[in-house]
C-alpha cells in the first residue's frame, strides 16, 4: 500500500466527508479535585478543589498514618495557582487515597510543589506512586524536575478504571517521605485515547495498537504557533493546559506563527470537538515566506521522553489559509524517520478551517532520550510553494508490559512498551539490560546522596575518597603535588584535600568552597554549556582561577562520564591535555574543577564569534598542539586512550593559545595487544563520526585520527562541521572538503582570511594530512603520531615561504586574488532523507547513542541523521 493511499484509507477511520458536525462540549460523570492538605476548599480556575482537611469529605477516603499537614505562606511567585499549591500531605509511610468513581477511563492529575516545611526537605523526598494496578512513578524525585522559573511538577495520566473505585497509593523510599499537593480524578471520553495509530515501520500503515486497559500518561499538549491555553479556557470541558511550543523548537528556523482567531472552526463526526478546542487549531506554525529557504530545512521540536516505552504522537491540522488543493504539500519526519511523504490538509479534509489529526507510534529503546517531530516541503512534490503546517502536537507515553509508567521500572528485553501492541508493528528492539544499568547507576547515585547528606565531610572524606567512585588511585604527579601543597587543610566546610596516601584523585572540594569560587554558580560567569552542564569561571582559595563544570541532573549524561572524567585525568599530565584540579560530590552534586583556559574552545576563534582571526602559523601549531595531546592519549597508556569527541569545542586554548585536549567523558581505554579493536556502542558528535566505527560498532584509535580530519578542515575552511543551510553537496564539511582535495580544489573553499599570509606547499601538505586522516576505511588512515610529523611538516614550509617573503617577492604565499567561497549562511536544521535514499553515506551523520545502547535504525537515516542529537552525545 503507498504512503498516500496509506493515508487516505486512515482518513477514512477519521473522517467522514458527508456529515460534519459541531458536537457538544464533554460533560465528565465523575470530577473529584482535592487539595491536598487544605483545611477549606481553593477555587481555581472556576472550579472547586475541596480540603481533604475537611471532616466533612467522604470522597476520596485517606489512609495515612503518621500523615502531616504541612503549607507555605509565601510561595514562589511564578506559580500560575499558588492557593492551590500551598499547601501538602506529607507521607512518611505508605499511605493511600480511594476514590468511588464510576467504572471507565478517567484523567488522573497530580500536582507537586517541593517546599521546606519543618524538617522535611524537597531534597530527602523521593517516592513511588502506584494507581491500582499501574505504577505511575518508580523512585520519583520531584526537586529534581522544578525549578524557581517552573516551580510546579505536573503529572497528567489516562487510566481506565475498571472497578468502582480507584486507590492512589503513595509509598515512599527508605528514610524518605512523599508529599502530594493537589489530585484531580476526572472522567474522559473512552475514544479520546485511539485503537488505531500509523506505523513508522510501515508508513502509512494503520495498525491496533492497544487495549482499553492501556494506561498513557499525557507528556505534552503543544499550542504549536499560539499562546498558552489554560484549563479553563480548554473549551472542550477536558480542562488541559496547552503549552506554547517555543521552547521545544530546535535551531535558528523557527518558522512563523501565526493565528485566525475569527476561523470557525469545523469538526468531522469523527473529530470530537474535545479532540482539542478550537483555539489549538485557530494558530499554527508554518515556515515563512521565503520559498528558497523553506526548501533548505525543516521546523523540528525535540521533547525529552523516557527510554524503555513506545510513544504516541499525536499531529493537529487544520488549514486556515490555502484553498487549493496541491498548494501546499508536505512531509513529516518522527526521529529522523519518514512517517508520511505528501501530506496535503485540503486534499485531505476538503476544505478551510477543517480539523484533522494524525496519530503515530514511535518506539524509544535506544539512543538520546528526545523525541524529534520534523515537517517540511515534501522534494518531490509538484507543488510550487514550499511550506508546511502544524497547529498542534500532544506525546503520549504508553504504559509497558507490566503496566508500569515508571521510567526505569517494569521494561524488560522484548515487550512492546503497550499493552496489546503487536510486536511486528513497532521498530525497533527493547534493550531490558540498558535499563537495568541504567536503574542501577540511579541506585547508586541515589545512595550517594543519601550518604552525603548524612557524613560529615571532616569524618567521611578527609582519610579516603568517596566510597560509590570506584576509582583507581595513582602516585601523585610533581604537577599535582605542588597544586596541592599550597592548599591549607581545614575542617567543617572550609577546603581540604584528599590525605588517601597514593590517592591522586585530585583535591576534594566541598559544595561551599565551590559556591564562594563561583559566587554561588553566577549565571554571568558562565563560560559554556555542554551535555554535562554548565561551566562557571571561578578562582578558589589560593587564587588559582578555575573552569568549574557543575552537572546537571536532568542532562543525558551523568555517573558514568563523571567517573570516567576522574579516572583518566587523575591518571594523565601533558601540556596539552588540560588538567583537572578536584571535584566535588557533595549534596547529590557532580562537579570537576579544572584549570581556567582564558582563550576557550579553538572554535570561537574560527567562526561564529567576533574573537580575532587566527594566523595561519596559529593555527598550524594550534592542530600541532592538539595532535601532541591526542598522541600521548593513544601511546602514554599500556592499552592507550580513545578519546572518542574529538572536535573544535573540545580543544582549549590558554592565555598563550596553547592547545590542550578536553573532555573525557566518553572516552574508552584502547584495544589490548591481543585484540585490534573495542565493541561499543556509537557515540560521538554528528560531523566528527568516525563512518566505520558507526557501521561496525568498533572502536579504534583511527576514530580519534577521523574525528581530527574533519577538524583539520575545520580550520582550514573556518565553518561548522555539519551546516545545513547549505546546498547536499556542501552541509558535510568533511565529505565536501575531501572531495576538493581529491580534486585539487582545497585552496578555493579556505577561509578568505588566509589569502595573502600561507604557502600553497603548506596548505598542500595540510590538505594530504586531512585527507589521508578521513580515509573511509581505519587501516588506511596514519597513526596520530603520523599526523603529527606531517603538520610539523607543513609548518616547516609555511616557515621557510615566509621568511623567503621578507624580500620584495614573496614567491610561494598564496594570491590574495584568489577566489573564494562564502562557507557561512546562517545554520538551520533541514529535511531528513527518505529511508531508502542512499545518495550520502549516512554512517558519516549518526549521532551517537547512550554508552551500552544500539542505534534504533542504522538503516534509515542519510545526510541529516544526526540531528538526533544536537548536543552531540
């Protein structure tokens, strides 16, 4: 069955083009809002929550021993309701609600506010929630999720009820304590959660996907292009809040948003009204005006999801502007992956101001925890206009086999992620063991900050090094020592270094040296934000000025690249490689300390900054020196080092633009004499992947030598590794760079600002090394030691050429009349290829997946694939 005639036989489970009609709005039989801990009611948004302080309620009833009121006279500011919020019930042990309902799928909403209330911290709270037979929350932790910009954690959850009566239990961890701050228990529509949704493994295929005793918890309601919409203004009697889609927009593109407040919009028989109110489909977004740029991205929104589940994502359309049927026809793109070619709303609904929606599943097992929603003009269209529309986008998790909606709980290797969905139907495998690990590091991580929070650090951490960082200990560098010996020891929360005889971790600092070296983590002295979290500049006691990398907790990387940060900086001193000064793992926090490098990463002095430009002898001995520190990680060790992220942001520079290799977090130790490679998982930043280690999943120390050819033509083009905004042939710099290379054409597309000031022999030799490092294949490419003489080499000539120029000739500096190609349109994301394009090697463009996981489809990406992770990891 085709794509499109996939999408007409769904459109006619959707649809019915000869009765429309305006239905009514949702009158729920049972409507049950408590706010919890309240002695009367609180009025919120025109609807009544009732005390359950009250003597007087009967419904729900509580069971709570050792209950506590607790509340807040002045709560945060930026809460929307904060009456309703002000107050909690604190559960020190388990404890319940019941509520008599009436038998079918209600909505189940659960409102957490952390505050401090007597000696009940957010930070000692954690807690599992379980609905009869789902578990709604596994080890839930609701400081880690709120914040003074959104203060409140909202948790909205479709369950079907099937008895008559509903038991929300509250179950909090060891030496812990649950809180709940308000509930709402409300009837829904059965047909607001589908039987029916599209295969992304068969686009345009309908498949059965569930049962009524799925259970989904309801992740996001997006106004794509409108403002924000209340309970109270969801006209459909539903009572959700739709949330602006700003801040789930990826890149510079952002399209236009705009609205026809006046539409009136129609609803088919199929299309209840409670679908989503009128005012989701009286805004959309579209891409703006310019067809040519239209041409050259598509808008794309990223949602952090939890791994393990299969997603629904359910599209909004409504066409409030084209009357013509072939005016604008797009594509849509789930995870890099073509869910529909050739989708046209007028050809589909037959008219202006016509709702529609679109339902697909998605499977996340593996990969980066971000569900990718893209849509732009479909290539092969006929149509002259290059647009796209959506109004609104809701992702819904479903609940796994064991009925759990818990991450990291009940997903074990093989389920479906639904109850009922059949497995032929979803792509991709579940990975049980990643979870597993995964739970596991939680679990350590989680007794670590129960520790903490219980030792004091002169008693715990002066004679030895945290017990959950199972790392090695090695002799203390002279460079280490003398850091170390200027440091005065001191008790409570003054400084103090690690006493561990042959401990060369580094100098253990407390949180609150930390906060006065950084001025309590002052967002003006940020320096840089990576997938670890931000880097704050700071100077510590002795006045040693500092790069602080505090981690943040919901980043996708955590224990692990700490760890592994630790491990092999305490192991490895060079003068290119920077070094790390300490750490701390107070208060549940994870954060390296290490030497302030004033210049910053070599990529803001390339491009995108207003930094001075780098000479050409700068540069040189700026790769010279990068290519010290990586020849020492692959030769300095008995097993070598794999750095693994090899790219410009990751090369620093000092105040003497001194190169010096950073971040370890990804790195692996080499190959044992007795084997030639190591089996990973992908991982890496998309422009810099080795396309071997991608295809093979094998790691070498050639894919270090791969990722700094792509930086050697970094540096000599002066733009971004991946851009594009520029025409297929270009938006791989390593891809197009080569290919001017084999055609002896380099020197057209360097940057401008070179001409006049390097040799051709130079550039030649520079241009060979790059292009014998980006050898397809690991056994062609020099060894790092290789590459190092060869840029040695190249600075020889540059040398030689420009002191031969001191005369009045200058015989070998290349023309200054020398065309040269703009490289730098702004950068926006684009369209994904179809699954079955093979015009570009797409193992060059995978975004790499967590550390133990698999890539969810090596197959079915091309050139943009690696936008499935922006932030490279």
């Amino acid at each position: 069955m085709g794509v499109r005639s996939g999408w007409a036989l769904c459109l006619g489970l959707l649809f019915s083009t000869t009765m429309w009609t305006v239905h009514a709005q949702f009158v729920p039989t049972d409507q049950i809002l408590i706010a919890c801990g309240a002695a009367s009611d609180v009025v919120v948004d025109v609807r009544q929550f009732k005390g359950d302080a009250q003597a007087t309620l009967k419904n729900p009833t509580l069971d709570a021993p050792q209950g506590v009121l607790a509340s807040i006279s002045a709560p945060n500011t930026n809460l929307l309701n904060p009456k309703l919020v002000q107050q909690a019930r604190i559960f020190p042990v388990n404890s319940s609600y019941t509520f008599q309902v009436t038998p079918g799928r209600h909505f189940v909403r659960l409102y957490f506010y952390p505050f401090t209330f007597s000696s009940y911290t957010p930070n000692a709270s954690t807690f599992s929630v379980t609905a009869n037979q789902y578990r709604l929350l596994n080890d839930f932790r609701p400081v880690l999720y709120s914040s003074d910009s959104k203060p409140l954690v909202f948790k909205e959850y479709s369950l079907n009820v099937t008895a008559s009566s509903l038991v929300l239990n509250f179950s909090p961890a060891s030496s812990s304590y649950a809180f709940i701050n308000a509930i709402e228990v409300v009837s829904m529509p059965d047909n607001l959660v589908p039987r029916l949704a599209l295969s992304l493994a068969q686009p345009g295929t309908p498949i059965a996907w569930g049962s009524a005793n799925t259970a989904v918890e309801m992740m996001y309601h997006l106004n794509v292009g409108g403002e924000a919409v209340t309970p109270q203004n969801d006209s459909s009697g539903i009572w959700r809040t739709w949330q602006v889609d700003d801040p789930y927009l990826f890149g510079a593109a952002r399209g236009k948003a705009d609205s026809v407040i006046a539409a009136t919009i129609q609803y088919p028989s199929q299309v209840p009204e409670y679908t989503a109110p009128p005012v989701v489909y009286q805004s959309a977004r579209t891409m703006g005006v310019s067809e040519t740029v239209n041409a050259a991205f598509n808008l794309t929104w990223t949602l952090p999801v939890d791994l393990g589940y299969t997603y629904l994502v359910r599209l909004h359309f409504c066409e409030l502007w084209v009357t013509s049927i072939g005016f604008r026809v797009f594509n849509i793109y789930l995870n890099n992956r073509t869910a529909e070619n050739g989708v046209d709303i007028i050809a589909l609904t037959g008219n202006l101001n016509y709702a529609a929606f679109r339902d697909y599943l998605v499977r996340m097992d593996t990969g980066v925890a971000k569900l990718w929603v893209q849509i732009g003009p479909a290539p092969s269209s006929s149509s002259s206009y290059k647009d796209a529309i959506l109004n609104g986008l809701e992702i819904w998790k479903l609940n796994s086999t064991t009925g759990s909606l818990g991450g990291g709980s009940g997903v074990n290797a093989g389920e479906d992620g639904g109850s009922g969905i059949q497995t032929g139907a979803i792509a991709g495998a579940a990975v049980g063991g990643v979870a597993a690990i995964a739970l596991a590091a939680a679990l350590i991580f989680f007794c670590c900050c129960r520790k903490t929070s219980k030792l004091s650090p002169t008693k715990s951490r002066k004679n030895a090094p945290p017990s959950w960082l199972p790392l090695p200990h090695h002799g203390i560098s002279d460079t280490m020592a003398s850091k170390m010996s200027t440091v005065s020891q001191k008790s409570g929360t003054g400084s103090y270094v690690s006493t561990v005889q042959g401990s060369n971790l580094g100098r253990y600092f407390t949180f609150a040296e930390l906060q006065e070296a950084t001025n309590n983590f002052d967002e003006s002295l940020i320096l840089g934000v990576g997938g670890f979290g931000k880097v704050f500049k700071g100077e510590i006691d002795d006045g040693t000025k500092v790069a602080v990398k505090r981690g943040n907790p919901c980043s996708e990387q955590g224990l692990t690249e700490f760890q592994t940060e630790i491990e092999l900086l305490s192991k490895l001193r060079h003068r290119h490689l920077v070094s790390l000064i300490g750490y701390c793992e107070e208060h549940c926090e994870m954060i390296l300390v290490y030497d302030y490098m004033a210049n910053g990463p070599l990529r803001g002095h390339l491009y995108g900054t207003e930094l001075p430009t780098l000479s050409w002898k700068q540069r040189l001995e700026i790769c010279i020196g990068a290519a010290r520190g990586l020849h020492y990680l692959h030769t300095g060790a008995a097993q070598g080092i794999i750095h693994r992220d090899v790219k410009t942001t990751n090369i620093l520079l000092d105040e003497n633009l001194v190169a010096k290799v950073a971040d370890f977090g990804l790195s692996k130790t080499g190959p044992s004499l007795e084997q030639t490679h190591i089996s990973t998982a992908v991982k890496g930043s998309f422009g810099y992947l080795d396309p071997e280690y991608f295809r093979r999943q094998q790691l070498t120390e050639k894919s270090d030598v791969y990722s700094f050819g792509v930086v050697l033509m970094e540096v000599l083009c002066a733009r971004p590794a991946i851009n594009p905004a520029l025409s297929r042939d270009q938006v791989n710099l390593a891809e197009w760079a080569l290919q001017k290379q084999k055609s002896g054409l380099l020197e057209s597309i360097m940057d401008p600002k070179l001409v006049g000031q390097c040799s051709r022999d130079s550039v030649r030799k520079f241009g060979e090394t790059a292009e014998k490092c980006l050898q397809e294949c690991g056994v062609d490419r020099p060894a790092m030691g290789d590459v190092l003489w060869n840029l040695e080499h190249a600075l020889q000539l540059h040398e030689v050429a420009a002191s031969g120029s001191a005369g009045s000739t200058q015989p070998n500096l290349m023309d200054a009349s020398a065309p040269m190609v703009s490289l730098m349109p702004p950068a926006m994301p684009t369209h994904p290829l179809d699954d079955d394009d093979s015009s570009v090697s797409s193992e060059k463009h995978i975004l790499g997946s967590d550390d133990d996981d698999l890539l969810e489809d090596a197959s079915a990406s091309a050139v943009f694939s690696q936008l499935v992770n922006p932030q490279g990891r």
